[in-house]
C-alpha cells in the first residue's frame, strides 16, 4: 500500500489571496444537501435502499431532473455524467433496476463492476483519475465502500489511507464523489446519528455530507436524516415514499413526502385527547390532565404537549397557587 509517488514543491496561501479571491456562491450536486464538489456518503442498514437511491440520483444528474421530484440537481448531461463502480451487482440486475426507473438510453451513465479494482492501490486509483479526466466524468458512486477496500474498517491508519486516496481522486479530478456505506450493527438510532456510520472516524471525518437512511415500519417509507453538512446548515429530516412497479416487482420511482417529525403521530394523538378533555368552560390543572390520559404519556411529555397548544393557541393557562397553572379552552368564561 506504499505509495511511489514523486515529493512536489510545499506552496502555500497566504491570507491576502484567500480574501481576495471571488470564491463565488455555493453550488450544489443537490440544491441544499449535498454541496459540489464534494465526497458525501450515505449510509444505512442492509435492505435500506441505498444503491436504489444512488441510481435515482444518477439518473436524476444525467437528466437534469429534481431529485426525489423536490430538490434542484447539478445537470450533467452536457459532460461525461455518472460513474458508477458496482461490485455487488450483476449488469442484468442494473439493467431489471434501469428499465424499472424507465431510464432514457441516452442517460450518460457508465458502469464498472471489475472485481479487481482497489482503492488500496496507488496504481488502480491513478488509472481511475485518469479515466475520470477523459470521459469528463462528473459524478463517482462507490458501491459500496467496502467492496473497495481490504483494509480494517475499524483502524483509523488503514481507513485514513483509503479516505486519503478519495480525497486524492476529489483533488486531482474536482469531481464529486459519493459513497454507499453501511450502518454500525443495532446502531442507526445512536444518539449522534454520525456514529451509526461503520468503522473508523477516519470515514466520517474525511466526508463533507452524510446521509444516514433508515425504513419505516411499513416498508414503503424511507426517512433522511442528515448528520453532516460541512459549511451549511443541515437539511431538517424528510420522509420519502417509495413507489413500486407491482407487477415487474421494481421501484419506479421515490416520492419527497416533508419533514419529518419523530414520534409526530404519538404527539398527535396526545395532544387530540388533551384538547377532548375540556368542555367549553372546562378547567384543568396539570394534574388532572395526567390522570385523564391514564397513562398514555409520561409528564414530561405532558407537560411539552400543553406548551406546545399554548403555542398553537389551542389552550391558554393562568397561575394558580405556587408553580401551579390552570388550562382551559381560549373561548372560555372564567370567573
């Protein structure tokens, strides 16, 4: 894994160019949540519909199509578009995924599945940069990461020289780069959803955008939750509907659904039944809401759900006694 590149000339940038340069505005692969040029990766559990989403993308790039059918794309049809490297799957599979999504032939999308490729070696990544300056490449899907590699995923020396290696083909080709990575085992829902990604730091730190995806109980939802976004503001999560070709037994298409709010439907039916205790005249205190719902939330959760309708002027409060309040409706009389 040696590399037996030539030493270059150390330069640097001094403080006076870096302010004077017009930098422009950011630009974006996708419209406000994943910047270009960047190396972004998303990540999930087996079955999540990771490689599903990264065809969709590549077609949507191809095309010039919104992503989701809601976010703005970079257009790649004037270049030499998508470069998708693909060990898992077989060209016939690729294809049965393609004619599902209805992809138009003249897509500019490549596909290489050769099995011998590595990114732990210099000369492979080398032939690859120079592919990528020659077909104008745009766009590189890794799928997956691991595939890639024969390094210990959880060794930040190993994993650090694969990442390397990528920021090396993002530097040299000013391409965008995008990696298909898996979930931690039983960790998707860690309390710093950046940890969920598997193996070494060194994967997480390295990346300027990551997406973790999971799948409702459902099935036919997935839910986008971002965790890192360098030098933006990260993108509120969103739930995305799949729709699927029945009869083929093929995704046809992702459908953008909104933010999504976790638990919004427990809150919903809370915050129902805290509004269907109160008659018009009707007052509560805080205490005997809680012994109404019988259960159906702890007070903490109580206690938000009344600030919230507060909020939302669907109740109103007075102070009774000492750190006590009393609820009721906005239209009623009290004495």
């Amino acid at each position: 894994m040696g590399s037996s590149r030539l030493p270059k000339e150390f330069t640097a940038t001094h403080v006076r160019e870096i302010l004077e340069q017009d930098y422009g505005e950011q630009t974006w692969l996708v419209k406000n949540l994943v910047p270009a040029p960047s190396i972004s990766i998303i990540t999930g559990d087996p079955g999540s519909y990771k490689s599903w989403i990264c065809l969709h993308l590549a077609l949507c790039v191809a095309n010039g199509d919104k992503f989701l059918g809601e976010f703005e794309t970079a257009d790649f049809s004037w270049s030499g578009g998508v470069l998708i490297l693909d060990k898992e799957n077989h060209l016939r599979n690729i294809q049965r995924r393609l004619q599902g999504m209805n992809a138009d032939l003249s897509a500019v999308i490549r596909f290489n599945g050769d099995q011998d490729f590595t990114l732990g070696n210099d000369n492979d990544v080398e032939t690859l940069i120079e592919y990528i300056k020659s077909e104008k490449i745009q766009l590189l899907i890794i799928d997956p990461l691991s595939w890639y590699h024969e390094a210990d995923e959880n060794t930040s020396r190993e994993m650090g020289s694969i990442m390397r290696r990528i920021k090396r083909i993002a530097v040299e080709t000013e391409i965008n780069i995008l990696l298909i990575h898996h979930h931690r085992k039983e960790q998707a829902d860690a309390p710093n959803p950046s940890h969920s990604i598997r193996g070494s730091s060194a994967i997480s730190g390295a990346v300027d955008c990551h997406i973790a995806v999971s799948v409702k109980s459902t099935n036919d939802t997935l839910i986008f939750k971002q965790t890192k976004l360098r030098d933006a503001e990260k993108h509120k999560d969103f739930a995305v509907k799949i729709i699927v070709d029945s009869e083929k037994n093929v995704i046809r298409e992702f459908k953008y659904l909104g933010e999504y709010v976790k638990n919004a439907e427990f809150y919903n039916e809370v915050d129902t039944q805290i509004l269907e205790l109160f008659q018009e005249g009707a007052q509560l205190s805080f205490a005997q809401i809680m012994n109404e719902l019988e259960g159906l939330c702890s007070e903490p959760i109580g206690r938000k759900r009344l600030k919230t309708l507060i909020y939302e002027k669907k109740l109103e409060s007075k102070p009774e006694g000492h750190n006590k309040h009393i609820y009721y409706l906005p239209t009623s009389k009290l004495a």
